[in-house]
C-alpha cells in the first residue's frame, strides 16, 4: 500500500487540481456582488441518511482556499446521519466559502454515498472474519478520495494503484504464457528491480488454483468467479499457504454467503463504481 505521505500528497492534487478546473480565473459571481470583506456564516446540512464522510477533507479544502476559514465539526466522519441534521459551521470571508462551496458538497456527496454502501457491506460481514476491500475500479482523478470514504465505511483498501502491488490477472497470465511463467517472471523482475511488492495471482477455477500452490512467493490468490461450492473448495486447497479474497459479481445478496466459505477477503467495484450521491448543501446562516 502506499504510505500516507503519498496518500496526502494525492489528496492535495486532488485538491488543487479541483480549484484550478471550477474557479479559473476567478469566482466571478462572487467577485461581481460580495466584497472581499464581508464576512459570513455557512451549514452544512443533510437532506438524505446514511454515513457521513469527507468532514476531514472539507476541512482542507477551505483551509487551501483560504487559510482564516474556521471549522466548527458537529459531526464526526464515519457517523450515520439523518435528514436535517448539521455536519458542520463554516465560518469566514464570504468569498471563499462560496469558492469552496461545489468541491466540497460534492466530494462529500460522493465519499457518503461510497461509506454508506461499504458500512452495509461490512455489516453484512459481521461475524464471519471476513473484511470488505475495494477495487481500482474508482473514477479517474478522485481515487484518493474514494478509497478515503471506504475506509470511513469501515472497509479496507486494496492496492492504490499498479505501482503498489503486483496483481496477476487473467490477461496478464495469458500473455505472459502462463500462471507459473507469470509467477516466475514476476519474482525475477521483483529481484531484478529491487523491489518489494506483494503479489497477488488470479485464479479461474480449481485446476489453476492447484497450479498457483506449487509456487512460493503468492501472498493472496483472488478467487474470481466461483460458485460457493468451488470457493470452499479453493479455501480448503489453499489452506494456511498464503490469502484469500473472492471477488467477481459479488453484492449484498451474495455476499455473507462467500464469507461463509472461508474466504479472508472479499472485493467489490460496487463500492466505488454503483452508488448514487448522497444529497448534501451548504445553506448560508443568518
């Protein structure tokens, strides 16, 4: 996994990158009606239910934007919340609460959303030992802030990105002539290169998972696609020998189910890629 001074430092483009793209040159509307000295009072308040998440990112997006603006936190990420109730005061000049304004409502939209369907995923879990992991199935640019909201909705992250962690798909073992060449090559370039990364090896039946075991080296095999039968199956091969994780198509009707057979981990693009903003707004007060 990459370490948090990477993660903030992604958080901070992110940011950045944000604020160039919807301010521009300017928050013109503003600029042309509020003067630079007024100042204002702004909620933050919830028209929806679920877990609240991205408080802590809001809080750094107006400290960029403006480093004066002050924060009073009603409600902690991670929290459930209702209709009506208020996450948080915003305080300073006028300006800058309305230049924070879009970015902030909607990265929080979207982390609640992605927290609320990871805490009714793990919930589902309770009790098994298993743990929920998210995928990079995330939205080009906010990845960062996705996998932030799934570690608020108690689940846990799956490698950042390509550079983290090895991850031997399907693709990946058929050009590269097979599951052991792949294993094999892997741990040459590992050695070769210096690096130590984790190596995770894909499986799309029993036959390939009795392959994987004859290698040393695999920390996790991701058990794809199988029916419950085979993935009890596949945990009773595996055993102690390294990881497990299932992944494939898995919902919240399917998903205490794949627990139940033994598996360590279970991954869902759902997390990240099928959730509907949580409704949010920043209301002035008088």
């Amino acid at each position: 996994m990459i370490s948090q001074t990477q993660f903030d430092k992604e958080i901070e483009l992110i940011i950045a990158n944000a604020i160039r793209e919807d301010v521009g040159d300017g928050d013109h509307s503003s600029l042309a009606c509020i003067p630079a000295s007024v100042e204002g009072k702004a909620k933050l308040l919830v028209k929806d239910e679920g877990i609240i998440a991205g408080v802590e990112f809001a809080k750094k997006v107006y400290h960029y934007v403006d480093p004066n603006m002050k924060i009073e936190t009603l409600i902690e990420d991670g929290s459930h919340v209702k209709y009506g109730d208020i996450v948080f005061y915003v305080t300073g000049a006028s300006q800058s609460i309305l230049k924070a304004e879009r970015l902030v409502l909607n990265a929080m939209q979207r982390m609640s959303a992605i927290a609320t369907k990871t805490r009714e995923f793990v919930d589902l879990l309770e009790g098994t030992g298993t743990k929920v992991l998210d995928t990079r199935k995330t939205t080009p640019g906010i990845r960062a802030l996705e996998k932030w909201a799934v570690k608020i909705g108690g689940g846990e992250n799956h490698r950042f990105a390509l550079y983290d962690m090895i991850m031997l798909k399907d693709n990946h073992i058929d050009f590269a002539g097979g599951i052991t060449k792949a294993i094999d090559k892997t741990k040459q370039y590992l050695k070769e290169t210096n690096r130590d990364l984790k190596i995770i090896v894909e499986a799309r039946d029993l036959n390939e998972i009795k392959e994987i075991l004859k290698s040393d080296g695999v920390y996790r095999i991701l058990i794809d696609n199988f029916n419950y039968e085979d993935t009890r199956e596949a945990v009773k091969l595996i055993g102690d020998k390294c990881l497990t994780e299932s992944s494939g198509g898995i919902n919240e009707n399917t998903i205490r189910e794949y627990a139940l057979c033994g598996v360590d981990y279970i991954s869902s693009g759902a997390l990240t890629h099928s959730v509907y903003n949580k409704d949010l707004s920043l209301k002035a007060v008088e």
